[in-house]
C-alpha cells in the first residue's frame, strides 16, 4: 500500500463511493471532510462510518478554507495523488449563499493549488460540472465547446476554479484533470437531489415538486460508473501538447485536460419519474413549478474523449439506477 491518495470531500455523495473504491484497490486514502450542516450531518457520518471500517482510511475532519492546517496533513502524508471533491454543492443554495461558494470552491480550490505545488503531486484530479456549459444549446456538450455563460453563481466559482487550476499547471508544470461530471445519482445519494426527494415524496405520499411542468432533459449518470472513470484516469496524466482525440481539450501549453464524465444518453425528466413511480408501485403527487433561476433546461455529454483515454464509457441504464437506490433508500430509512 505505497500508493496515497487524499480525497477531500470524502464524506460526500461522491467522495464516499470513490474513497470506498480506492481503498478496495489497496491505496491509502487520506479522507479530508469537514462534515458541514449543508444536509443531514448524519448521513454523512454513516458514510465515514462504512469506509472506517477498512485499516488503510485515514479520516481527517478539516476545512479546506484553512491553509495551515491543509498543509500539516500534506507534511505528514506526503501523498502521492490529490481528488479535490469537496465544494459547497447545489444550484438553488448559491443564489441564497453565494459567499459560502467562494469560500469553499474558490479559496479552498487555492489552497489545494498551492499545496500540490509545494509538494509537487503526481496527478491531481478536480471535481467540476455540467453546469458549466450554462447557456449553451449545442448538443452534445463537448469539452471543445465555449464555456463563458454560467447561469447560476456556483457553476461560476466551478468554471473558475478549472481555469484557475489552468494558470497552475502551466506556471508551475503541475499535471492536472479537471472532471465535468453530469446529473450523478445513486445509493448514498444526497438529500437535496431530484432522485432523493422523488423517492421520499412518492413513499411519504406528499407533493413532489417538478420544474418547468416536467419538459426536463438530463444525462444521469450513476454514480458507480462515475466513480469507475474516476479511478482508471487517476494513471492517464496528462501531458503538455499531447492529443488524444480532435475535440479534446488538452491544454497546448500545459499538463492539464477537462474531460466530460456523463452517460451519454439524455432522459427526460417525466420518464425518469415513471421509472420511479413503476419500481415502488405507487404514483407521484405532482406540484408543477415554472423553470428555476440558475438552471437549465437540458445536459447532455459527449464522453468520446473519457472513452478515447481509458475504453470506458459509463453505460447503467436509469431502470437500474434507480432500482438500487430505491433499494438502499429502503433499507437505509426502514
């Protein structure tokens, strides 16, 4: 186990699926996680709870905003590669929250940057999003595309954060892979999302609320496939001036790339919630709202380029998402 990875964010959605991988692999993680109230801090636990379990995790409860500290964990783990998960997440909160965005995406991103650069790390992998693509209607969303019209302030301090991280691996020679990922779901999931309330509203037999009277398109992808493409491009580093495909996005003046994590078949958001409605045997109440502010209508991935790299392309199909949530939601809440 000479392999060590730290993985911020690590009692989050994704964190957690991604640490439990990894350390099934035989690295040693280095889990970093402030457990914010942001949702239930329970939850949260639980999921540290299960990769507590394995002896080559390694839980720090910490702030990425806090620098100092930061670096005493780089001192003494000297970690060989860096998964920057941990970010205030949610569209709708940062219109009421902005600030708590720029503090944990921004400054804690810096932080990081400057971390990996002292102790120059092998690979470093950011989390980023769809949400980026903002107003863009070209579909499917390619890496190659233009992405300077956010729509809501977190996909802002997100598509800040890729460039950012841009300026540091030119400057300083650093490998970095920022990731985009699209409409993840799944087992463990968080409580702010569509899938979590749909599944408690259709059990409890209270309103669900569905935007823009349902006329929604999405890319989920489920979360183990996401955290698959994860863990194999952990070992493709990038480097400087080397094309994989025409419409990568390579960096030709650095060791740095975006690639698109997503499944690369759009569903509608109304099919979505039948599947959900077919697999528990009951009906959705349906409270019918207009479009919310920061979102967007459609996402969409072209995943070429993740396929060109590792020959992997995320392929579960919403039935059996959903299946297994339903499933792990049962058996979580009794």
């Amino acid at each position: 186990m000479n392999r060590k990875i730290i993985v911020t964010g690590s009692a989050g959605f994704i964190g957690f699926h991604l640490s439990e991988l990894l350390l099934k692999e035989e690295y040693l993680v280095i889990g970093i996680d402030s457990i914010t109230d942001y949702y239930d801090t329970e939850l949260k636990k639980a999921r540290i709870n299960k990769l507590n379990e394995f002896k080559n995790f390694i839980d720090i409860r910490e702030d990425i905003t806090k620098f100092d500290s930061l670096q005493e964990i780089f001192e003494k783990h000297k970690p060989d590669y860096v998964i920057h998960l941990a970010a205030q997440a949610g569209v709708r909160y940062s219109i009421e929250n902005p600030r708590e965005y720029l503090d944990s995406n921004i400054v804690g991103t810096f932080n990081i940057l400057e971390l990996i650069k002292i102790y120059r790390i092998k690979h470093t992998l950011i989390a980023s999003t769809s949400s980026v693509y903002g107003t863009n209607e070209d579909m499917p969303f390619k890496e190659s595309h233009k992405t300077d019209s956010q729509i809501s302030f977190y996909a802002a301090t997100k598509k800040s954060c890729e460039i950012l991280s841009h300026s540091y691996s030119h400057m300083y020679n650093l490998p970095i892979t920022n990731f985009r990922f699209f409409t993840v779901y799944g087992p463990w999931g968080r409580p702010d999302m569509a899938l979590f309330k749909f599944v408690k509203g259709i059990y409890d037999q209270t309103p669900i609320n569905v935007f823009n009277k349902g006329d929604m398109k999405r890319d989920f992808t489920y979360i183990s496939d996401l955290v698959y493409a994860v863990f194999l491009l952990i070992n493709y580093i990038p480097e400087q001036n080397k094309k994989i495909c025409k419409d990568d996005t390579i960096s030709s003046v650095a060791p740095w790339r975006v690639i698109n994590i997503g499944n690369s078949k759009i569903e509608r958001l109304s099919d979505f919630i039948k599947e959900i409605e077919n697999y528990l045997n009951r009906k959705a109440l349906k409270n019918y709202l207009p479009m919310q502010k920061g979102d967007v209508k459609e996402t969409y991935a072209d995943s070429k380029l993740l396929f060109e790299i590792t020959g992997f392309k995320p392929k579960t199909k919403i039935k059996d998402g959903i299946k297994k949530f339903c499933d792990w939601y049962k058996e979580y809440y009794g």
